[in-house]
C-alpha cells in the first residue's frame, strides 16, 4: 500500500520551506562538524601544495593513488543527476519527483569536487589551466588525441548543463520563497525568479526547457565517464587497462554509484528535515527495484572486463589478476569490494521489505558506494604496480595520512554543500510535487479528464 496523505497547496508550500525558513538545531551541530573536516582538508592541501607530492604513498611505477581513485569516484556519484531526473523525466516516471533535485544537486557538487582531485594530484596546483588550448606565452599547445585534455572539456561542458537544469527547475520555488520572504531575502529570490508569477505561458516555457535541457544532457552523461574511462583505456602499456567494454562498464558502474548515493542522501535528508510525507516508502521501493536492475547489468560488464584479462593468457594480465585474488592485502579488498558492492545489497534488494525498509536500504546503499570506491582503487593501483615485465621494477603503494585526510574532507564537503544547498533552496521541488498530487487524482487523456488508477505497491 502506498503511504502518501492528500496535502493542500498551503501545507506543501510551508512544509518543504520550512528548511529555508526555519533552521533546526541538529543543522548547526551536523554542518559544523562537516565543516570542521573540510578545513582540516583544506589545510592539508596548502600543506600538500607547500611540501610537494613527497608526502603522499604516490612514487615510481604506482603514480595514481587515492586522489585519481577518488576523481572516478566522484565522477560516477555525478551521474545520478541524469539518471533520475533527465531518463526518469522523459519517461514520465511520477515516482521520480522527490528525488530528483537532490539527484541534480549532488551532481553538480559531485562534479565539483571530482574536478578538484586531478588538481590537487598535480603538485604544482596553479598550472591547472595548461590542459587548456592556449597559446599566450609558452608556444606549446595540449596534445588533443590525449583524453587527459578531453576530461576537463567533457567535466565542464557537464557541469555547466547540469547547473542550468536546476536553475531552471528552481524558478517556480524562488517565486514561492519571493512570497514568503522580505527583506534582502526577498529582493534576492525576487531576483532569481526572474518575474515568475506562474502564467499559463511561463509554465510553458519552463516546462518545455527542462525537457529541452533533459534531452541535451543525455550525449553528455554517457560522455563524461566514457572519456574517463579512456584516461585508462588508452594507456595500452599498463594491464588490466586496454579494454574496449571500458566505456559502458565505467558508465553503468557511475550510474550504480550514483543512485545508491542519492538514495542515501534522501533517506538522511527525511530524518534530518522531516519530511515523511515526501520520501515515501514507496519512492525509496522504487529506487531499489531500479537499483537492482542497474547492479546486476554492472556485474555482467564486471565479468566480461574479468575474463577478458584472462582469455588472451598474456603474463602481464594474469599477474594482476593473480594479485587481486591470491595476494594480500589485494585479495582481501577484492572480497570486500565484492561483498559491499554486490553480494552483500543485491539479494537484500530481492525482499520488498528490504527495500520498503529506510535503515536497511540506508546500510545497502552506503555499502555499495564504500564497494564501488575499492573498485577503482583495486582498478588503478594493482595495475599500475605490475605494469612493467621485469619483476624488480614492480611496486606498490600506500596511502599517506595526508591523503586519508584529503579524500575524508571531499566527503564531508559533498555533505556540508548539500546541508548548505538545504538552506538556501527547496532540496524538493515544491511545483513538482504539486503537479504530481494532481496527476495522482486525475489525467488527461485526449480531450478527456479521467480518475487516474493508482498503482498499488
């Protein structure tokens, strides 16, 4: 049974600016203790920047570490912006209506601090802009066949879109938080709304917008995390690497990721800004069954990536399999990799009650993403220790503290953003979740207005 109640349009309004408005206790203690972390974070990278790349576990062969694991990471939590809001808005899926701001807006701060981490590993920091093509002093010029110049082009043209859709979504709310308002407040949303009065003409225009920008931004979700996977897949010396199923298997596995983080970001922000009559049970089953269907086309392109290491019997490719299943410490963050990332959530998803359950689906999906961060970890460093032929050039690595510290502050950055995000804005869309108590009594179709059927659960 679903568990929704009928809301009048006063309720919604108040209820869902009630973040905005009223800032409970709990906000101030948990977005100090984030921001606590992020500086600690961000003082180690000043530290980082001053000291140089020394401190960290990074040396000859194993060059990429817990900063390039971390930029994959991020780049797959981006994906469920699109995910949820560009597919499940095409396909007209009502289900999608709470989650689909929160999915846009950790995307955009997904993105953000994905973008960072490439950064922060170059060493000299302030030579970022050299993957530019500029041409002002230096006479040099990237190499554009490198997909180390595509990243920053594909990261921005993706960031770029993805902020444009949720302004664009959140003009109907600054009207509603202009009416709410005064003062500073109100000449700010005032401003943002940019004359919004909610006429025929301007719903029409700004529906016809974010189907416009949903459609556009799908060639750039399958894009971006195509393009990272060819950072690897493009390295044909180092094993494990040239693969040509790397572009589907890097996007499914961002799209696993990335609906598994929204999910846990919903189910927080439900204790956290009670909004139970929002997040339902019924969104949260929802979210589930299609993350079930995504785990397991992930597992499939995991076994081909698998195999085909081992099909052409060549010595380098067995080597690293070999490690990932025989040689410690590697094996054991392979069976940790494969027991939180899948063995451990998918059957759970298998029971209704599991999934219709918030601390349950709050542990699976926290599993997955802690499963799907040793996936590219167990991807990058294994691979790049042994990719050479003789045995005593090969290496490992080892995380500094400097580096815990750094990848723990990206984390706790992404929290306190959206706490911050909660503050400032409707993390709910409150014109969507209008537009679906209606369509939930009555559509059209045709010329005709029936009784919608409601689906039971």
């Amino acid at each position: 049974m679903q568990d929704r109640r009928s809301l009048t349009d006063t309720q919604i309004n108040d209820t869902l600016t009630n973040s905005v408005l009223r800032t409970p206790l709990h906000w101030y203690i948990l977005t100090g203790l984030f921001a606590t972390i992020t500086l600690l974070g961000v003082i180690a990278v000043g530290v980082l920047a001053n000291r140089g790349l020394g401190m960290t576990g990074m040396n000859r062969p194993v060059m990429w570490g817990f900063f390039i694991t971390n930029f994959v990471f991020w780049i797959g939590i981006s994906h469920a912006g699109v995910m949820l809001s560009a597919i499940l808005r095409l396909a007209q899926a009502e289900w999608r209506r709470p989650a689909t701001r929160a999915a846009e807006v950790l995307t955009v701060f997904a993105l953000g601090t994905a973008a960072m981490m490439p950064i922060v590993h170059l060493g000299r920091m302030w030579r970022f802009y050299w993957v530019f093509p500029y041409d002002w002093a230096r006479g040099i010029w990237p190499d554009i066949r490198s997909p180390l110049v595509w990243d920053p082009h594909a990261l921005s043209t993706y960031l770029i879109g993805s902020s444009l859709f949720i302004f664009v979504a959140l003009i109907p709310d600054f009207a509603v938080l202009r009416d709410k308002t005064s003062g500073a407040a109100h000449q700010i949303y005032g401003a943002l709304s940019m004359g919004f009065r909610g006429t025929v003409r301007q719903w029409r225009l700004q529906a016809i917008a974010g189907i416009i920008l949903s459609a556009l931004l799908l060639p750039v979700f399958v894009s971006v995390h195509s393009i990272v996977s060819w950072d690897f897949g493009m390295a044909l010396a180092i094993p494990a690497w040239h693969t040509t199923i790397f572009a589907p298997y890097f996007v499914i596995g961002a799209v696993h990721s990335g609906v598994a983080g929204v999910i846990t970001v919903l189910i927080l922000l439900r204790w956290l800004f009670r909004w139970d009559d929002y997040i339902r049970r019924e969104h949260i089953d929802a979210l589930g069954r299609l993350l079930f269907v995504v785990a397991n086309a992930w597992l499939f392109f995991f076994a081909l990536e698998f195999m085909f290491g081992l099909v052409h019997r060549e010595g380098t490719e067995v080597v690293v399999r070999d490690m990932w299943l025989f040689q410690t410490p590697w094996n054991v963050i392979f069976l940790l990799f494969l027991f939180t990332g899948y063995l451990i959530p998918v059957p759970m998803w298998l029971f209704r009650s599991v999934r219709r359950s918030f601390p349950l689906m709050l542990f699976t999906t926290i599993l997955v993403n802690i499963g799907m961060w040793l996936e590219r970890f167990l991807l990058i460093i294994p691979s790049m220790g042994r990719k050479h032929s003789f045995t005593f050039v090969w290496g490992d690595f080892a995380p500094s503290p400097i580096e815990l510290i750094i990848v723990t502050a990206t984390f706790s950055m992404v929290f306190m953003l959206m706490l911050l995000f909660a503050k400032a804005f409707p993390l709910i869309p409150i014109f969507d979740i209008k537009e679906g108590a209606v369509l939930r009594d009555e559509i059209k179709i045709g010329r005709r207005t029936v009784q919608a059927i409601i689906r039971e659960e």
